[in-house]
C-alpha cells in the first residue's frame, strides 16, 4: 500500500469522553502512569493514551501490574519503564493483518454468495472450518457395533469380573463371540476354572494439574461450572480488578487471566507452600520444582492464572463476592494449590487367566500415596491393598456377560474445547479466544444447544466457499504460522512492514487466481476446472454427499436442529419425504 499500511484511527463511540476525563485528573497531577493491561492490546492503549497525554509536558511513565495489589503497584512505581515499541509494532501489524483479510475476503463472499452481511476473518474462518469439519464427520460417520466378553466367576470365594484379551484389539461381532465361546466350551462346561498365569504390573504416576492458564480456565468453567467463555472472562477480569475487603481496600484477588503460560514464580510458590504446611500439614507438598515444557506456541509473556493470595481461601470472602464469582475464585484458587503437591503413585495389577490360548483379564489398582486428590476431595482415602492371589490360581466360572456396543461418532466442541484447541494448536491468542467465537455467533455462523456447537446451514455455506477458493488461507498452519511471524515483531526479529506485506501479496495472489470460482453443488462447491478426472470429481460428490436411501436419487442433506440433534434429510423434500436422526448412508 502506498502509505506502508500505517493505520489511521478514530474515536470509537463513547471513548473520546472517558480520554477526556482521564486527561482532566492528568491536569491535576505531577507525574502520570498509565498502567492498562501488560500485553499487546494494553501495550496499544498505552500507545494511544500517551500520545493524547504528552501535550501535558509531564513526566509519562509505562507500568505493568500482573496483579492489583498495594505491594505489586509499589514495585511497578519503584521501576517504570517507558512504551514497548516490539510489542505496539506486533498488534499494529496483527489488527492491519486482520483489517486486510476482512476487507479483501468479505466483499468476495457477498459477490459469489450474493449475502451482504457476510463477513471472513483470518481466525474466526479457521475454527468455523474446524466446527463444520466435525459436522461433515458426524454425516459421515457409520456406527460399527460389537460385544465385549465378561466372565463373572469367583477367585479365592471373592467375586470377580474378567474381560476377554483380544490381541490384536478388534472389535469383536457375535460370530467372534460364538467361536472363542465354543472353542473354550463355556456352552457345555458346568465347572469351568480357568488358572491365573501372569501377574503383571505397572507403576502409576499421575501428576498434579498445573495452574490455569486461560484457554484450560475456560475449558474447566464450562465443564464443571456451566460458564460460557464469555462469562468466565468477565468474572475473571472482576477479580483480576479486585473487590473491597473489610477494612474498605481495593484488592486484586488473582494475577492477570490472559495468559497461556503455567509458570508460577517462586514468591507465589512460596506462599502456596506456606499456606499448605500451615493449614493442611498431613498433606505432603512435592519440594522438587518442574520447569514445566514450553508449550509449542505460547508466548509465554506471563505467569499462569494464580491466586494473589492463598491465605484469602473461599470462606474469607463470603459477603465479598458473589455466588459465581466464588466458585471460580475456589476453582482458580484449588488449582493452584493442588498443583503444589506430589503425585498420585500407586501400582496397577493385572491378572491374566488363560484357557486354551484365550485370555482374560483383572486389573486392579493399588494407591500407595494419593497426592494431590486428597487435597482435592478433602478427605483421607483407605489404601487397597495388594489381593493375595499367586500364579496356578484357579478362577471359577459362574456365567457369561455379554456387552452389546456401538462405535460413537465425535461429538461436536463446546466452547471449552474449541478454546483448548485453539491454544493446542496456536491458532489465535488468549486474548482473542472469546472474541473469536462470539463473532461466529454475532454472525450466525454457529448456534449452541445443551453447550454443543454446531454449523449453520449460512455457516456451511460460508466455510465451503472459503475452503474450497481460500484453503491455505483458512488453514490451521497458515493460521498458526502467521501467528509466529507476528510473534517475530514482538521479538524484533522481523519488521511489521515486511510481515504485513507479505501476507497482503499473498491475499492479492490468492484472489488473482482464474480458475478459483466454484459452482454450488448441495454444501459443498466442487471445481470443475480443478478435477479434470470426472471419476475423482464423483468419488468427492459421493464421499461428501451421500445418496438418498429411499428416492436414490437426491442427496442427504444435515441441519443441526434446536434439539440438538442432527436432522437429515434429501435434497427432493418435499418431492422425497426422507427424514431420519440417524445418520446412514447408502
């Protein structure tokens, strides 16, 4: 672009007067320290709010709280520092990366689509594709049943269970059943015993979770709270603010929640400790400090989400907090300490019985030190111990218990494993999680039933074009890696302008392409131009669609319905009246 994709900016509604009055206390003081969020946006907001504050003629200082408390502000005031340019130049290059992408992409979607109101973004259109693959999945998906054997009998008068051994772990149908009951003779014998022939055992390690960081906090909100994200990180950021204690004081009451670190620093380790021995001095702590691995795609900025202090447990704050906002406190709060403690160590026993080269199996486990779970439930655990059987043990056969099954097709994501995702596979950043699909549904690309997420039939239409005219755009590595060049600006060692240009050539290339245009054919757009074998082009439409069973004819079409089920039916209604929850195809 002609003037180097420098952003111009203006006032969005209502924030002209909040500057207005944070400039009229600026008049009134002698020194001034912005201090707004430590991260790339708060870096910004830094940017904009010194350059409204420097016509004072007043010393200007950057301070960066990880939490709000009157300890952490003196420090911070005892060692101001000015703006971090590497981390303004990174969220000017992400915000006109994102702006390029919108601006470009979009009006080719209202063109082709003839919508328009529709919108891509370089994040959002990549988790919508995740959302509708798993949908295709679901479509596709054929259920594959089969039987587990059990045989219920008794070792040494004690009552046991034993599952059947398959080696090569297949599945088993009825006719695999039939024959390894016929070939051991259960349907003739009375008194079957079968001998123990191995012991065999494992050591068992569980570790101790590790501290929230804010894709595991959400995840673990919506499981065992029922908090969208959304509402997680508004009850976070209230925390992160603080609340008045008794004495009429405003303090924080967790470190900053937009992190994907799970460092903890040794000043907080310390306190957690110190409450612990205090406190709870029959539960072991594990001395030894893990330097946890570095996930693959974390910035790594800042310490995982902590409680400020763990002497202030959920009880000190009834009156202080609400209902929610204590359960996440306690939930943050626990986390952490449980993450202090040692492992949970035991053994897993397995007993195999054998009969005419078939095996079965006992597993049992035997917890020698329950570690953190006793933190956790809050209560002592008996110790099993080890059961007294020895190899030459007889099992005697009592009868047969037969388990019908059926293959499970994936679930579709919630909100907390789509936020999982995104942090596992470094597509967006903490601070975006929540924005990113709160457009999806402001654009009704996505709608949640029972906390499931499902595509819109607008939505499928949006991710089929953009997948098939725009795949590597849209694509969980170009995503990730563009995530890591931004980072390189952060890092200085690359040039916003050489970032920023890089990806507007390839947009401009991507939309140059003569032979990018798709024909609608059901969901998907399939080109022509591209497959110029028809049989490839027909195994895509017979893979991707499948044919009606009834009319064989029409094509099986899906909506995820307010039930939150998925409804198919053919492409002919109402000429062909097929309509079915399950999901078969011909």
């Amino acid at each position: 672009m002609s003037n180097g994709f420098e952003p111009t900016y203006t006032w969005l509604k209502g924030k002209k007067t909040v500057v207005s009055a944070i400039t009229t206390k600026a008049k009134k003081s002698n020194i001034i320290y912005i201090s707004s969020d430590p991260d790339r946006e708060g870096e910004i907001i830094a940017k904009h709010l010194f350059d409204e504050l420097k016509r004072l003629k007043k010393p200007i200082h950057r301070i960066r709280l990880k939490e709000i408390t009157k300890s952490e502000l003196k420090t911070q005031i005892a060692n101001p520092s000015g703006l971090d340019l590497s981390q303004i130049n990174s969220q000017i290059a992400r915000r006109v990366v994102d702006r390029i992408f919108g601006y470009e992409i979009s009006p080719d979607l209202w063109k082709h689509l003839k919508i328009g109101s529709l919108s891509a973004g370089r994040v959002q259109s990549c988790v919508l594709h995740w959302i509708c693959e798993r949908e295709n999945e679901i479509l596709n998906f054929i259920p594959e049943d089969y039987f587990l054997l059990k045989l219920i009998g008794t070792v040494k008068s004690e009552e046991v269970i034993l599952s059947f051994r398959e080696p090569n772990k297949k599945k088993l149908n009825k006719d695999d059943i039939n024959q390894i009951l016929k070939s051991i003779g259960l349907g003739k014998a009375k008194n079957l015993q079968i001998p123990l022939t191995k012991i065999n055992k494992k050591n068992i390690k569980r570790n101790p979770p590790q501290p929230f960081t804010t894709a595991s906090l959400q995840e673990m909100a919506f499981r065992t709270l029922g908090f969208d994200s959304k509402k997680t990180m508004s009850i976070a950021q209230k925390l992160f603010e603080g609340k008045k204690n008794s004495s009429g004081e405003m303090k924080g009451l967790i470190t900053y929640m937009r992190t994907d670190s799970t460092f903890v620093s040794s000043e907080k380790r310390n306190l957690g400790l110190d409450f612990l021995k205090k406190h709870h001095p029959n539960l072991k702590t594990e001395e030894k400090v893990y330097r946890t691995k570095k996930k693959k795609h974390a910035q790594a900025a800042h310490e995982a989400i902590l409680p400020v202090d763990p002497f202030l447990t959920r009880e000190s704050l009834f009156g202080y907090l609400d209902v929610n906002e204590l359960k996440l406190y306690n939930m943050i709060w626990e986390r952490f300490l449980c993450s202090l403690m040692e492992p949970e160590v035991g053994i897993e026993y397995q007993y195999i019985f054998t009969i005419k080269d078939f095996d079965f199996e006992f597993k049992e486990e035997v917890i020698s030190n329950f570690g953190f779970k006793q933190f956790q439930v809050k209560k002592d655990k008996t110790v099993k111990k080890q059961k007294d059987w020895k190899v030459g043990d007889l099992f005697e056969y009592k009868e047969t218990l037969l388990e019908e099954k059926s293959t499970e097709c994936p679930p579709r994501y919630t909100e907390g494993k789509l936020i999982q995702k995104m942090e596992e596979r470094g597509v967006g950043r903490p601070s975006t999680y929540v924005n990113t699909i709160e457009t999806l549904y402001k654009r009704k690309y996505i709608v949640e039933f029972k906390k499931s997420i499902g595509p819109t039939e607008l939505g499928k239409k949006v991710d089929g074009y953009l997948y098939l005219n725009f795949p590597t755009l849209i694509g969980e590595e170009f995503t990730k890696n563009l995530e890591l060049d931004l980072d390189q600006v952060s890092d200085q060692n690359e040039t916003r302008i050489v970032v920023i240009k890089k990806f507007y050539d390839y947009v401009k290339k991507a939309l140059k392409q003569p032979d990018r245009f798709r024909k609608p054919i059901g969901e998907v757009f399939i080109d022509s131009m591209e497959l110029s074998d028809p049989k490839e082009k027909s195994k895509i439409i017979k893979d991707t669609i499948p044919i009606c069973p009834k009319c064989n004819d029409g094509k099986i079409q899906s909506k995820f319905a307010k039930n939150g089920k998925t409804i198919f039916f053919c492409s002919r209604y109402p000429h062909c009246d097929y309509i079915t929850y399950e999901n078969k195809r011909s």
